[in-house]
C-alpha cells in the first residue's frame, strides 16, 4: 500500500481526560506511520497547553475563544495543509478509542477501490462494543435516513458517514470546499457536506472492516438544555433548505408544532399547560430557529445555487 499522508484532525473543547486517552489509544495501536496529529484545543483559555508535553509530536492550535466543530476543522484542515500538504484529511472526535491497529490502513485502502470515492467511514461501536453507527441511506422522496440493515462484511455504499471519524480525499476538499461554518457550533455539519461531496459525483463508503469505540456525544452531553434544542433545530432547517426540497421544510415545521403542541392537553373543554416554563421555552426557541433561518434565506439561497 502506497504510505500517503494522512492528517489527523482533533477539536477538543473541555475533556483532557478523553483527549488523553484517544490519543493514547491512536499513538499505540496505529500502525500506518505516515500521519500527522492537530489537535484545536477549542476551549478558548488555553486548556491543553501541558499536553505536548506528554504527546510532543502533536500539533496543537489554541482558539481564541470555543468555535465548535466545523470552524475548528476548519481551522485544523487549513493549518495540515499548509504544514503537511496531506493526501488525506481524517476528522477525529475526542472522545474516540482506538482499538485496532490496522485500522487507518484498512480506511486509507477503500479509496483503492473505485476513483470516486471521497469519504470514507467505519464501524463506530459503543463503548459496550455494540454497533452505535456504519452510516446511513437517504430516501430522498421522504427525507428520512435509515439505518442499512443486514450490511455486508465489505465495503458498502452510503449517503451519511459519522462526523466522528470522518476520513476526506484531498480531492473533495479541492472540488468543494470546507465545512459549512454556517453550522457552528454543532450539528448537521458533515451531514451537510456529505450531501454536497455526493452531488459532485463522490462516493461514501463505509468500511466495516475497520472499528473504533466512541464514547459518544459527551461534548454535547456536559451542554444539555433548551439551548441545544434551538442550535439543532436551527442547524436542521438550515440543512434542509440548503440541499432540498420546501416541502421538506414544510413536513418538518408541520411535524414540529404537532409535537409541541402535545405539551398542550384539553381537560373539561380547557386547556391546561404541562410544564409551562419549558414548554414555552421550546415553543420560543422553535420560532426563532426559524426566524434565524428566514432572515438569512439570501445567504440560504446564493449558496444553493452555487453548489449546482
């Protein structure tokens, strides 16, 4: 196999433990020698500057302040470039474990397999090595992703690969660019570029030959609140108008409002709220994730068409 260079790009916001550990993991058991560590400690105050001391090899990147995932890549995609000029470019959660050590080789492989394929995933396990995901079909007459039942041992075709290890061809990043800022500071953002990569003629594929655990979503997790539910619904509308269909948009406001209405119930011909505070609350920040999306429609719709 041809040892190109592979970067390995890692945002880490506030969780040095399972930092340590992925990269203890990573620098253990890879076998595959010609890569290159970035980690963006996107804290915004500095919280990684001892760890080069423990891992010197790496190349560690200080925000300013917390960008979230696709500046952070970004940031990190621009500085491997420029410092490594990498064939391939290898988005990395913190929060993953490495456990096999022919696992980057086994990814960096299923681009031999056909000259179009750009992104390249594995199986990503649960931390009580259950399958969490192998990525995902899109039915586009719906909009509905599912899961792909039954996958063979191989490699298999798929329309959404898992943001947390996410391997992309140079090629891809040249023909359509980075991370789609927009999303910051999380969700939808490789879902999104996933789409674009497969409109330009890329193909997805997912190795399942190749595993890793990930102890999934703690960033995200230390953040629970009504907060999140505006970024993701914020992110999921901006995702749909950006790539499809109104109608879709139109299914899923529809879909929503029913859901929100459910924290509504009629008694004796009154309606009575159900924990009023929250549900008011989720009802504000539905409103203005649309809002947010609808005053930036011009942004919305340039960028559509520039992606035809």
């Amino acid at each position: 196999m041809e040892n190109k260079k592979v970067a390995i790009i890692i945002s880490s916001y506030n969780q040095t433990e399972l930092l340590k550990q992925c990269l203890s993991s990573l620098f253990d058991k890879t076998n595959y020698s010609n890569y290159r560590v970035f980690i963006i400690d996107d804290s915004g105050k500095n919280k990684l500057k001892e760890l080069k001391k423990e891992f010197p090899n790496i190349t560690l990147i200080i925000n300013k302040k917390n960008y979230g995932f696709s500046i952070s890549n970004n940031i990190g995609i621009e500085t491997a470039k420029n410092d490594f000029n990498p064939k391939y470019f290898l988005l990395l959660n913190d929060d993953v474990k490495i456990i096999q050590n022919d696992w980057l080789s086994k990814l960096i492989l299923t681009f031999g397999q056909h000259h179009k394929v750009g992104i390249v995933g594995c199986n990503i396990l649960s931390s009580d090595m259950t399958l969490q995901s192998n990525g995902e079909r899109l039915d586009t007459k719906t909009g509905k992703w599912f899961e792909v039942i039954n996958p063979p041992k191989t490699c298999f075709p798929v329309d959404w690969i898992k943001g947390c290890c996410f391997l992309v061809s140079k090629e891809v990043i040249e023909e359509i660019g980075l991370l789609d800022e927009r999303f910051s500071p999380f969700g939808f953002e490789e879902t999104d570029y996933c789409i674009r990569a497969s409109r330009k003629g890329f193909l997805l594929v997912t190795n399942p030959e190749s595993e890793i655990i990930h102890f999934g979503g703690s960033t995200i997790k230390k953040n629970e609140s009504i907060d999140n539910f505006y970024i993701v619904t914020k992110n999921k509308i901006r995702f749909m108008l950006l790539n499809f269909s109104f109608k879709w948009y139109k299914q899923f406001v529809t879909t929503e409002l029913k859901i929100l209405s459910s924290c509504f119930i009629s008694k004796n011909n009154k309606t009575k709220l159900v924990n009023p505070n929250e549900s008011i609350s989720l009802l504000f920040m539905f409103l203005k994730a649309n809002y947010i999306n609808a005053i930036s429609l011009p942004e919305i719709i340039k960028k559509r068409e520039d992606r035809r």
